[in-house]
C-alpha cells in the first residue's frame, strides 16, 4: 500500500503578486493518506492591510472576517511542520506556493523543499474533454461538491476529492496508455511522473483489458448498435399527454405544440416549410420528437443539421434521451462530421515514435493517449488542447488526400460514425458536412426521408466559410521554415540524410527539388514585398491602423504570381513522387519513417495552400470577392489575403436540388425573416416563393419581464468625432453598470472602439470594484469569457460581433445589454463593399435590401441574449439615437417583440431603471 503522504493547499490572498505586497488572508491544509483524507486545517490570516472590494466580492471575505485573526507569522511553525515529508498539491501551484514560501520566508522560516502536483495540469491531462479547468468547472462536471468556490477551506476539499478521483482514475488506465504516458510524464512541469511511475509498477500487464487495439494504441471498446426498429410501432400524436406525464412541472405552451402538428404534417407530405420559432417555447423537442417518431414508423431515416457544437451535443446526449422517454422505444441518434473532424490513427501512432519538441507537444499527445481510452466519436474537437497543442491535432487529422488501408479501416472513427449513421432512426451532423454532400444513391444519406435545418439563417455563412480561401502570410513562413534547405539543417536536410542512407531518391533529383523550393520562396518573399508596399501606399495617413482592401484595389504583377505557383506546382509533382520511392522501402528505421511522415504532412500542406493561392490570386472567379487585411505597425507579417463567394444560393441548391420535391425539407430558426424583408433570409438559400414563413410566437406574457431604453441625449453618431462618442458611451455604460449592479452585456460592432471605451472606463475608476471581461481585451475564447462573465456577482462582458447571438445566459446572470451603436456592417469591409457593388449594379438599393436588413437581422439577435424564459428580467438598452431619428429607426423596432419602449435621458433612464428594480 501507498504510505505517501500528500498536503492540499489553497489560499486566499489580497491580489495576485507577493512581491507587490499581496498578502495571505486565508488558508487551509488538507493531509491525505493511504488515498483517505485524514487531517484538516483552516485558518484566516491578518493580512495587515486593506482587502480590495473585488477580493471580497470573489471571496466573500471581508475585512472584517480578518480583524480579530493573527497574522501567518503566528501560525508559520505549525504550517511548515505539516508540509514536512509530503507532496504539496494544489490547483496552480505557481500560484499558491510562491505566496506561502513569501510568507514562511518573512516569518524567519526556511523555504519548503519537495515534490509538487498540480491539480490544474492533472485534471488537463485525465480530462481532455472537460470545457474548462477552474477548479469550480471542472468539480461541477465530475460531480464533487464546492458549498462556497473562491474560500480556501472549501476550495482545499475540493481539490483534495479532484485529486484523489483524478488519480483513481489514472490507475484505471490500460497498461500501454500508463507506459506511454510515464515515458513522456518527465517533461511535465509538476512532479506528476511520480504516480506514473507508481501506477505502471502496480498493473505490470494489460491482459484482461477491455479495450480495443491498433498499433499497440488502446481504444475505447466500440460496437454498433442493432439497426431493427420496433416491432408494431404505432405514431403517436398525444404529445401534450406524454409530456405532462413525462414533466411534473410541464408548462404548457400551445405554440409548441401547433409546431409539432406542422412538422408532423411536412414529414408526412414530404412538403418544404420555413419555420421561425421564437426563443422560449421548446423549439428542439417541437421538431424531434415527430421526427423520430416519423423515423420509426416509417423506417426512414431523418437528417438534422445544425450550425453549432453545442446544439449538435444537446440532441445527442440530452434531447435524444428525453424523446426516447416519451416515445417510450429505443432511439437512434448518430453524429455526423466532416472528415478532417477525426483523428487519424496510423498518423498519431508514428508521432508517438519520435521526439517531442515542447512541453505542448508533449503535453497534448498525452491527452490524445488518455482521450482515445473514453472517446466513442474520435473528434479532435472534443481534446481541449492548449494553442501550441492545437498544431499537434491538426497533424493527426484525417485528410482526404490519404486512402487508409482495410486493416485501419476498421479502427477508423470516421467509418465508424458512416456505420453508426446507417443504423440511426436520426443523424445529426453540421451545416458543412451536408452542404458538402452530393445526395445520390449510393451516399451515406441515401435512405434520408427527411432533412431538418436547425439554425437555418446560419446556412449562408456555412456555405460562404466552406467555400472561403485564405492566404495568411505567416503560416506560408512557417511552412517554409519547417521544410527548410539541405543547410537550414530541417525537415528537408534529414530527408537528404534519409535518401542517402536508403538509396531510395538520387542525388540530383534531391537538388532539384532544393531549387524549386529556393525560387519559390524567393518570389514569395518579392512578392510580399510588392503587396505590402502597396497596400502601405494606399493607406498611407489612414488613422486605422488595422486596414482591408479589395485586392482588385491594389496593382500587382499577376505573371509574377503565376511564376510562383509554376515554382511550387513543380516542387508539389516531384516532392510527390518522391515520396512514392520512399514509401516503397520496406526496411527503414524508425527515424526515417518519421521523417517520411513528415514530408508527406507538409507535401499535403502545400498542396492545399496552393489551390488557396491560385484561387486568390491566378484564377479568381467572376462570383466571388478577394480582399487583404493588414496591421501597418506589421507588414508584411500580418499580411493575410482571403476568398468569398458573392452568394451561396447556388451552392445550396445544390445540395437541395435531388431533394425538393421528393423529400420533406424543413427550414428553422429563431430569426428567419426581419418585417421589412420578410423573405431576406429564404431568398439567399434559393427556398421557392410559393413556400411561406410561418411563425410560432412564445405566450403574450413571456417577455413580460423586459424593457427597452433609448438613451434620447446621445451625441449623434455621425456629426461627433468617434472620441467624444466614446466618452459619452463610456459615461453611459458606467451609469449603467452602477445602477444595475453588473451582470451587463456592452455589444459593440468595432473592435477598435470596445478597446478605446474599455481603456477610458478602467481610466476613470469608477467601475474598480467590478470585473470587466473585454472580447480581444481579456484571455480567452469566447465562451472562457462567458464563463468568467457569470461567475461575479458585479461584472460587464464587453464584446462585437460573435457576442450578438448564440450566446445563452438565463436568468439574473444578465440583467442588461447595452447597444452601442447599431449593428451595420462597415461600408468600407471589403466583402459588403463588393456585395454592394454588384446589388447596386442591378438596379437595386443596397442599403435597403442588404445592409439594412442584415443590421435589423442582427439587432433581434442581441435582444434574444437577454430573455430566455418567461422568468427572465431584463433590460435592452440603445445608445445609437438613429434608431430615432432616422426613418429607417423604425425597421428596428418593429423587429423586436412587442415590449415596452421608453425615449429618455440618460438621467431619467437611470431613476427608472431604479424605480422598476425597487417594484420587482
């Protein structure tokens, strides 16, 4: 038995630097042994200062909770004995453990010596999967209780139970996995290399594992699922009955039933409709459950196709288990993606043969080792890698340029989601694996009944993201760099040192292909030269210093560019054909299979980039638009040059045309049409006229609890300069912000004015003791910032343009969403300003039948981020007064649900928003 003995350490501190003068408020120890928690320790410190407002806020200690307690030096003796002879453990260490060796040091102790485990880089490496690792995320997703986050005798218990399960289930591991994971575990930066070495020593053997194998590589064990329906399966129709059953506390909403009965009928008639579905009346489970119910009764399949990861997920896991209750049969549900969605096995398993370079590179392959052990998908999507790790994923990715063998065929997790979709009652899969379909008899969707699009206004961009190019400066340069010539001593010197030893390419054929990639880099780098010049020419006294531009705006040498892509057509065909020669060898080392490998995977890199550039730049087409964007503080690094469709109708028309007619084809969304373009939407995905929009409405009372403000006393737009516009936005956000308490939303349309008006208000310091999360501001993807957003009780997420829909926050989690400035798209971005060109060349007005349409579109969107059930309060703010006094003001109002709309000073804004607060 393992005698080891471990201490928990959590603190709660005064900020984040004990050099600066941060100091200890509270700390607790917990002791572990033979794997049971047998000691605890909690104390709080008197950190002989003030505790800023946001501590107490996060912490919820006070001042006052730490008058009458002692200072650490009256508690040191006791603190440093306990450390003695242990392992310290805590999430981030970095953190805890410079604090406490700061404060043993000022209390005349020596530092503490010994081994570290952090439970950060732990839970990281056993739980690849999980969204974050802030100890409250990831101890609410395994299950382990956290009474009160942020306060150091809670927080140590839990991280006591994270790690004790973490290492649990480290132990749990296959034999292969644990020797993999303990030949990598020395580069890890805690002492982590210690229980691997513990855990391999104890199991010695994999046999008697239940787990598949390819290459020696454990994978979960998979099995398809029978593929018989039912017998004697009657549809059901009694869905308010079931429901009621189903849900004790079911509230009845009969808009959510007339949709059922509608999707009913198209699946049955095989008809086309266009469904606007309002937030709030149970839109998943109006559309899934008569499809499977129309699956199993007719043993055809249905498709639904949806735009984000997280609906995708909710219909699998959640959604599917609640159907298959009122159903009350087995359903079938299967994921669906795109090919480069999965690993590719043989690719990971030589990885796995060579020398990692970083501790990212490390660190990520250890999770791939431990993921390929729980995952039933096999998508790379699910590993939540670091940035660096993210260029290790997209290494082991399936590309279509690679035929696997039979034998990887059938560990391949691509074959093995087209398997499991043949046996489904429903598949599920995105908008850009179906737009990328050809639907003919022999395809994968061939015995589809039936196609749903959920999120159906995201089509378009789908479509336009499928079929975009993009050329960024940068990642040519560090293809380049990883290739390298015979002296740059990389990829190609090795593979030079291969062919010699090998014999399987000569020596003059190598040299050539030194050539061509010399010229090619060589032009490469002129013609960066000639773009940046310019570009730099055409913004020359712009106050912008991130600039875009049409590339037909810019005079540039086409042949030149064509001379390029010659160059490298030439170095693709003969690289190529050396590889043939060296993938012939029968006997190679493995080093030298490696770097085969290598070669292959930037040959095909290249080969993609070389249909990007000819696209862009030789061959463009008639129907699509080419810009480039670049920072004039960084040329020609932040040079990067992309590729759009004008339309898309075509391209889903394609896809739709064997189905029309033949198949029901039902379109869905909560923001379909917008009133002054009804059809603005269906139009772009080529739906005929004759199929009409119909709405389904949440009840009358469901927005009962909001209110919109139009702030009258905002300086006009567009007759101030962006800097007094600024401070007035920054004024009115503070008043805001202090008269709600937080729980704000700021949703601007230019990055470049988030920052300025976030840099005015931290300016002011009126809004100290709040946490301001800013999108390209702060660290952190997306939903990291929403997470962070939700975690204070007094915070404003400031963000642009992916912060106006698709974002969920229920409840008092956001109390107001504060518009800055309607959302039109920039007249001078370079793809508005092409689609406008060609709209106006038809005879059409481009602002109203585009620009104006889409801002409204958009508008709605931020709306439906503040009401989410009928339970929901908030408050809708407007600071762009053309919303008033423009006459088209009018198209955005009447966009939004029927609410209460209050035009008034900011003054009398802020006494109402308190009124309406002290009345609720």
């Amino acid at each position: 038995m393992n005698t080891q003995k471990y201490v928990v350490v959590d603190i709660e501190t005064t900020g984040h630097s004990p050099a600066k003068g941060d100091r200890i408020i509270q700390i607790a120890i917990i002791t572990i042994q033979n794997d049971e928690i047998i000691d605890t320790y909690s104390e709080f410190i008197n950190p002989e200062r003030k505790i800023p407002a946001f501590i107490q806020d996060l912490t919820n200690i006070a001042d006052a909770d730490v008058a009458d307690a002692k200072p650490f030096a009256a508690h040191a003796a006791e603190i440093f004995e306990k450390l003695q002879g242990a392992i310290f453990v805590a999430h981030n260490t970095n953190f805890d453990l410079p604090f406490l060796q700061a404060e043993l040091i000022r209390s005349g102790l020596p530092k503490w010596h010994g081994l570290t485990m952090d439970t950060v880089e732990m839970a990281r490496l056993m739980y690849p999967t999980a969204f974050s690792y802030k100890l409250q995320d990831i101890t609410s997703e395994l299950g382990i209780p956290l009474e009160s986050a942020h306060r150091a005798d809670d927080d140590a218990l839990a991280t006591a139970h994270l790690f004790l399960q973490a290492k649990a289930d480290m132990g749990s591991l296959p034999y292969d996995t644990l020797t993999q994971l303990h030949k990598r575990s020395f580069q890890l930066k805690s002492d982590l290399s210690r229980l691997f070495f513990e855990l391999t020593q104890q199991k010695r053997s994999a046999q008697g594992d239940d787990f598949d194998r390819f290459n020696g590589l454990p994978l979960k064990r998979r099995k398809l699922e029978a593929g018989e329906s039912p017998a004697g399966y009657t549809a059901m129709f009694d869905w308010e009955e079931r429901l009621e059953t189903a849900f004790p506390q079911f509230e009845r909403r009969q808009s959510q039933f007339d949709m059922m009965a509608s999707i009913q009928k198209a699946l049955a008639g095989r008809e086309e409709r266009v469904i606007e579905a309002s937030t709030g009346m149970g839109k998943t489970i109006a559309y899934l459950l008569p499809a499977v119910n129309h699956a199993i009764e007719t043993g055809k399949q249905v498709l639904i196709s949806t735009y984000t990861t997280h609906l995708q997920d909710q219909l699998v896991q959640k959604e599917g288990k609640i159907v298959e209750q009122l159903i009350g049969a087995p359903v079938r549900i299967a994921l669906v993606k795109g090919l480069s969605h999965y690993i590719d096995l043989s690719r990971f398993a030589e990885l796995l043969q060579g020398e990692d370079e970083s501790y990212d590179e490390t660190f990520t392959i250890m999770q791939v080792l431990i993921w390929l052990t729980s995952t039933e998908t096999g998508d790379l999507n699910e590993v939540n890698a670091s940035s660096g790790g993210q260029f290790v994923l997209d290494k082991i990715r399936r590309s279509h340029l690679r035929r696997l063998s039979r034998d990887e065929k059938v560990y391949d997790f691509y074959e093995y989601a087209l398997e499991r979709s043949k046996q489904a009652h429903v598949i599920v899969t995105n908008h850009s694996f179906l737009l990328n379909q050809r639907l003919s008899n022999s395809s994968v969707l061939a015995d589809v009944d039936a196609f749903i699009w959920d999120e159906a206004h995201q089509v378009v961009q789908a479509a336009v993201s499928q079929h975009e190019k993009t050329f960024v400066y940068t990642q040519w340069k560090y293809v380049f760099g990883q290739l390298g010539t015979f002296d740059d001593q990389q990829l190609f010197a090795q593979l030079y040192k291969t062919a010699e030893k090998t014999g399987f390419s000569t020596v003059p054929e190598l040299l050539k292909l030194e050539s061509l990639f010399i010229k090619f880099v060589s032009l490469f780098d002129e013609l960066a030269s000639m773009l940046t010049a310019e570009f730099l020419a055409k913004f020359r006294g712009s106050r912008h210093k991130k600039c875009a531009s049409l590339l037909s705006e810019l005079p540039y040498d086409k042949a030149r560019f064509m001379d390029m892509l010659r160059f490298l057509n030439e170095w693709i065909d003969l690289s190529q054909l050396v590889l043939q020669k060296a993938e012939r060898l029968t006997e190679t080392s493995i080093q030298d299979k490696l770097v085969i490998a290598d070669w292959r995977y930037w040959t095909e890199e290249l080969m993609v980039k070389a249909v990007e550039f000819s696209e862009i730049f030789v061959f463009p087409l008639e129907d699509e638009v080419s810009w480039i964007e670049g920072d004039l503080r960084s040329l020609p690094t932040s040079l990067s040059l992309y590729k759009q469709p004008f339309e898309v109708t075509s391209i889903i028309q394609k896809v739709m045309a064997p189905v029309r007619g033949n198949k029901a084809l039902i379109w869905l969304s909560g923001t379909m049409s917008v009133p002054s373009n009804e059809r603005f939407i269906v139009s772009q995905l080529g739906i005929p006229n004759h199929v009409p929009i119909t709405k389904f409405e949440p009840p009358k009372e469901f927005y009962r609890g909001a209110r919109v403000f139009i702030v009258e006393d905002m300086p006009d737009i567009q007759q101030v300069s962006q800097s007094d516009y600024i401070e007035a936005v920054a004024d009115a956000v503070i008043q805001t912000v202090l008269v709600t308490e937080g729980r704000c939303f700021v949703l601007f349309t230019s990055q470049d004015m988030l920052r300025k008006t976030v840099d005015l208000i931290q300016d002011t310091g009126l809004l100290d003791e709040y946490m301001l999360f800013a999108q390209g501001i702060s660290s952190g993807s997306r939903m990291r910032l929403l997470k962070s957003f939700q975690r204070f009780q007094k915070s404003v997420l400031f963000g642009t343009n992916s912060f106006w829909e698709g974002v969920d926050v229920p409840g008092d989690a956001l109390r107001a969403v504060v518009v800055v400035r309607l959302p039109f798209t920039s007249p001078d971005e370079p793809i508005f300003k092409a689609r406008s060109e060609v709209i106006a060349k038809e005879g059409v007005n481009p602002f109203l039948h585009y620009a104006l349409p889409e801002a409204v579109l958009r508008l709605r969107q931020g709306f439906g981020r503040l009401i989410r059930s009928k339970n929901d309060q908030g408050l809708f703010i407007v600071l762009d007064r053309r919303i008033e006094t423009k006459s088209y003001g009018v198209e955005f109002l009447n966009a939004l649900p029927k609410v209460k709309v209050s035009k008034v000073s900011l003054e009398k804004m802020v006494t109402d928003i308190e009124d309406w607060y002290n009345k609720q």
